[in-house]
C-alpha cells in the first residue's frame, strides 16, 4: 500500500503475489522498488507519481527474503 501523507489515506494499493513481504529497497534514484517474499520471490515495481505497477519476477529462491539492497549505482542488488 502506498499512503497519502496529506490526505492521510491510502492512495494506491497491490498484491505482491508472493505470500507476506519481508523486505522492501527502494532503488538509488527513487523509480523503482524491489520486493522480498514468503515465497522466496523477488518482484521489481516500477513507482510512478500516479501508482506502482509491476515490472518484473527474479528467480525464486529456496526461503524467504529477508533483506534486499541497491548498489549505489542502481545496477546492482543483493
């Protein structure tokens, strides 16, 4: 889910299709949004001003994710 701060009400809400999330990382420069799952699923979002809109699947791991990270260059995470 994504919060309005103003208006103090959800502005845009999402399924991850992995299970619960267990860890977020919003990328260097703001655009996107990685994702961690139950499932052992990494999902990249793209973040627009207007929504967050899939963009795509890693490949699954054996267990959950618990921690994600960005390269400061934004080419890389871990």
């Amino acid at each position: 889910m994504e919060y309005d701060l103003q208006a103090l009400n959800i502005k845009y809400a999402m399924d991850a299709f992995g299970g619960p999330i267990w860890s977020m990382a919003a990328s260097p420069s703001g655009s996107q949004l990685l994702v961690g799952c139950e499932d052992g699923s990494v999902k990249l979002f793209q973040i627009t001003p207007d929504k967050i809109q899939f963009e795509r699947n890693f490949d699954r791991q054996k267990s959950r994710i618990l921690s994600l990270s960005w390269h400061p260059s934004g080419t890389h995470i871990a």
